[in-house]
C-alpha cells in the first residue's frame, strides 16, 4: 500500500514538473514574454485592472526576483558541506514570503492561491503595490520606490533601511530602469497584444 501512494507521489511530481510553465526565452522584452506566454498578459491586464499597477512595474520586479522562474527560492545555505536551510521561506514567481502570501491570501479571499501560479503571483504584486501606495505614499508607478518597499517591507522603508544597503540602491535602480524599458516596449506591442487576446477571448 505504501508503495503504490510513493509511486502516485513520484509520478504526480513528476507530471507537475513536466507541465510546468518555462521562463521566458527573452525576459528582456516584455512583447515577446507575452506573445510567448499569452496568458501571462491575460492575467497581468487583470491585474491593472484591479489594483491600478501599470504592468510594467511588478513585470521588472518579478524579473528581479526570480527571472520568472514558477519555484524560484533562496539558495540553500550551508555548514561545511551540510544543507542547514534557506535564508528565508520566500518561494515563487514572486519571491514572496509565506507570512506576506498569507496576509494576501487572507485580505483578498484568494485562498486558493499559489505562489508558483503566475497569475496568483502577479495579483499578489499588484496588491502590495497598492498598499504600498497607501501607507508609504508611494507612486505605483515609481518602481524605484515600490521595489524598495518590496524588498525592506513597509516598515523598513519608513526607518530608510535601505539607506544602509548600497547594493540595493543600485538594484532598485537596475529594476526601475528596467521598468522604463518594458513600459516603452509594451507601448509598440500592446495594440496587438489587446486585439489578439480579444480573439482568442471569443473565438478560441
């Protein structure tokens, strides 16, 4: 009996592997990562729609933090030569944290939610984005900032933690130039991003 429930569990890993979503095969451009992955814009436009996050912000921070890989995590840390865990339990597309996804899962309703689901991972960053703007003011354009935020939480960007962090500083600007650069991207793409979803949304 065990052994048909071990080999159930291996060969579901297995298929869940296998049907896995790929990263992108050019994350420098934000047109070709959505016609690549057209769901991806599917669930990106619904994130704008509704948390008010313009796609390009939390599209350069997810490639920030996990290069769109569905089971990114920390690397493991070691002693000597033995595993002793990860640095944090932060996992997904979008590297969050279990106590964060939580929060999000709770405040939304999204119980269901999975942190390697791209279209729950996406809608996580637009509602910390959102709170972002709303208890430090920040623009949910200003990617710059909301990475910060994203990065040091929101009481560590109050105490300007990242102060201390010149590394990060330089990342937060990596990602906010980043940004710009998807924005002016998807300004060329977005027309036939939006009439060929609106196809496959009624004739597919």
């Amino acid at each position: 009996m065990n052994f048909k429930k071990n080999l159930i569990f291996i060969l579901s890993a297995l298929f869940l592997t296998a049907c896995a979503t790929p990263p992108p095969k050019n994350p420098d451009n934000i047109c070709e990562i959505f016609y690549e992955h057209r769901d991806w814009y599917s669930a990106s436009k619904d994130m704008k729609e509704k948390w008010g996050t313009p796609i390009h912000v939390p599209l350069a921070m997810m490639y920030q933090e996990s290069s769109f890989k569905h089971n990114a995590a920390p690397p493991m840390e070691y002693f000597w030569f033995i595993p002793i865990g990860r640095a944090s339990d932060a996992y997904g597309y979008a590297q969050a944290k279990t106590m964060t996804w939580s929060d999000y899962k709770r405040e939304t309703g999204n119980s269901w939610a999975d942190r390697d689901d791209f279209a729950d991972a996406i809608d996580f960053m637009g509602w910390f984005t959102n709170k972002t703007q709303k208890i430090n003011g920040v623009s949910k354009w200003d990617a710059y900032a909301q990475y910060l935020n994203y990065h040091e939480g929101w009481g560590g960007y109050k105490k300007k933690s990242y102060n201390k962090k010149p590394w990060l500083i330089k990342v937060s600007r990596k990602v906010d130039n980043r940004s710009k650069q998807y924005a002016a991207q998807l300004r060329g793409c977005q027309e036939n991003l939006d009439s060929s979803w609106l196809w496959r949304l009624f004739f597919a």
